[in-house]
C-alpha cells in the first residue's frame, strides 16, 4: 500500500509534536512499492529528501521544501534457528518496542535492555541505539533497503554498517541516501543477562528470579519514572548523548567534582553522563516559554505545548553553553535538527 500527500503536516510524525509541513510525503508498506515509486517518479531527485520514521529522533526547525520517505514495512519472521540462536527479519516499520516485547515473550535475549525506546525498528541501526549497557549493534547482522544513488535494493552486513556509539554508516554516509526496509537480528537463546547500568541490578532483584521479563519489567518502570509520556509531554527522549572525554580532563573534572559518574570510554577517553552535567549546571526543570528541561531527567528537552523547533533549539544551545563553561565539555546533539 502506498500513500502520496503534498504539503502534508508532520505533527503526528514527530514526538515533539512541532506542526511542520512537508511539501511531499510519500508511505508505503511494500519493499515493492518503494521501488516503483522512484523508477516511476524520477523529478524526485531534484528534491530536497529525508527519511522519517516515527519522529522520536528529530526536531524540526521549519517546514521541510522536499520529499519526505516514511517507511511502514510490517512483519516479524523467524527466518533460522540453530540451537543457541534465533534470527529475525523485522520491518522497518514495526514498532521497535512492541519487537522488544515479542522477543522477551518468546524467551529470547539480546534486547531486553532496550525496553520503551520510542521509535520504529527501521531507525534502531541509523541511531545504533543502546541503554542500560547493551547496543543494537551486538544483535544487528544484516539491514536491507534501498539504495537511492545506485537506483536499486541493497543489504549491509554486521561489519559494513560501521557502528559506533550513537552512530553508523545510515547516520553517516548513508544519510538520507539509503532507505532501510528492514532488519535481520540474531538473538540469544541463552543470554547473559547485563544488569550493571545504573539501578537495573538493584531493580530485578526486587522483583525476584533474574530474568528476561524481569529485566523488560524493570526497564519499563525505570524509564517511565524518569521520562515523559510522548503521548501527553513532546520530547525525543535523550536530546545529548553522553559525551567521551580525554582522560586528562576527566581527572581534573573528579578532583574538582567527587561526584562525578565515570564510564568506561573508547581510546583514552572516559564517557561522562551528559544529564549530570546538565543538572549541575542548573538547567535541570527550567522552562523557557514552551520549551524546557524535563523535571525528572535533565538530558530531555520537552515541549510543553507550543514551542517551535528553533525555540527549543535556542534552549539546547542556552545548555550547551552552560555546561562548557563549567566543566569545559562540548555536548552533542543526539537529536536530529532539520
């Protein structure tokens, strides 16, 4: 099925709820359909052209004066097993989450710890998305889609989606330049459980037996005591990602600041958390109009009703700032601003 629409508003396509316009929008839910459109509408390369999914990693700072490609490939399918693993190919417009929730139900790990991210599961490789200690990357082995420079479907493997923290070649190279449809994942018939970020550990064991729906459980009720419902409160849940520092600098940060959480980094780097910097530099509930920091959680930026994107853009700069003028630290931006 294919659906076309000109000047079409993105307000339910983004969690942050921004009324922008499209001037072109196309959906389809057929691999098949994709390619028919292009081959058959060629004036689409003169157009300016981004892939959207649900939204829950973009904040629009104006209309958008090209074509946008939202993907809503369905289907979950066990394409193999063996006796340690399973392999799924998963549409690139199924719910990410709802995907989390079928695989624990089947007794199957790997994703569990990325319980109640928002977002759909063609976007889950763009982002490399991670939580509590695990990345999708550990689980990805192969993304199907198109190709819009070579004008034909395409397959990454594991290796050649170059994943790294928050980021990969559809992130990177590939932005906007190739269309995923969907994703093969191998998980884990018997999984080692990873309970050592944050309070996870603490949590399960208040539940009882370490498990998987236990583990999903715990997430669950850990992510929506500190983050707001997209439903009720726009965000795009962490708006920066946690920033991996020289570790020459993180040791004059401890000796100044105690406190501060520390993580294993790449290299000589430590990753310090982007939220605890942004509290202490005092940003944490602040409110700027409609654009504000999330009283539970500081690295979420929500709109409270009617902020615009540059409005709550201008805000992510006022933290930015901030926080390098404390600590000497450049925050990234984890959100994609068009």
């Amino acid at each position: 099925m294919i659906r076309f629409f000109e000047n079409h508003s993105l307000k339910q396509h983004n969690t942050f709820g921004i009324d922008a316009k499209a001037k072109f929008f196309f959906e389809f839910t057929e691999p098949q359909d994709l390619t028919e459109f292009l081959e058959a509408n060629q004036s689409w390369r003169e157009e300016k052209l981004i892939v959207l999914g649900e939204g829950s990693n973009v904040l629009f700072l104006n209309d958008f004066d090209g074509l946008v490609i939202h993907p809503k490939v369905p289907g979950i399918t066990s394409v193999y097993e063996d006796r340690h693993n399973e392999w799924f190919e998963v549409g690139a417009g199924e719910i990410w989450d709802e995907f989390v929730q079928h695989a624990v139900t089947l007794g199957v790990g790997g994703i569990e710890n990325l319980s109640l991210i928002p977002g759909l599961v063609g976007a889950a490789p763009v982002q490399n998305i991670g939580a509590y200690g695990q990345e999708v990357c550990a689980v990805i082995e192969k993304v199907k889609g198109y190709d819009l420079e070579k004008g034909a479907p395409a397959e990454y493997s594991l290796d050649e989606c170059k994943f790294a923290y928050r980021n990969s070649i559809f992130k990177s190279y590939l932005k906007n330049k190739f269309i995923i449809t969907s994703v093969i994942f191998k998980l884990d018939k018997f999984p080692e459980f990873n309970l050592k970020y944050g309070q996870l550990d603490e949590k399960v064991k208040e539940m009882g037996e370490v498990n998987l729906r236990n583990i999903r459980k715990s997430v669950v009720e850990i992510r929506e005591s500190k983050l707001p419902d997209t439903n009720e409160l726009g965000s795009a849940g962490s708006f920066f990602k946690n920033p991996q520092v020289e570790n020459a600098h993180v040791k004059k940060l401890k000796s100044k600041y105690p406190g501060i959480p520390i993580y294993k980094g790449e290299n000589d780097t430590s990753k310090l958390a982007a939220g605890w910097l942004i509290e202490q530099a005092g940003w944490k509930g602040k409110r700027i109009g409609d654009a504000g920091v999330h009283e539970q959680q500081a690295l979420v930026l929500v709109n409270y009703g009617k902020a615009s994107g540059s409005e709550i853009y201008s805000l992510s700069e006022k933290i930015r700032q901030a926080v390098k003028d404390k600590f000497g630290v450049e925050l990234e931006r984890e959100v994609n601003c068009i």
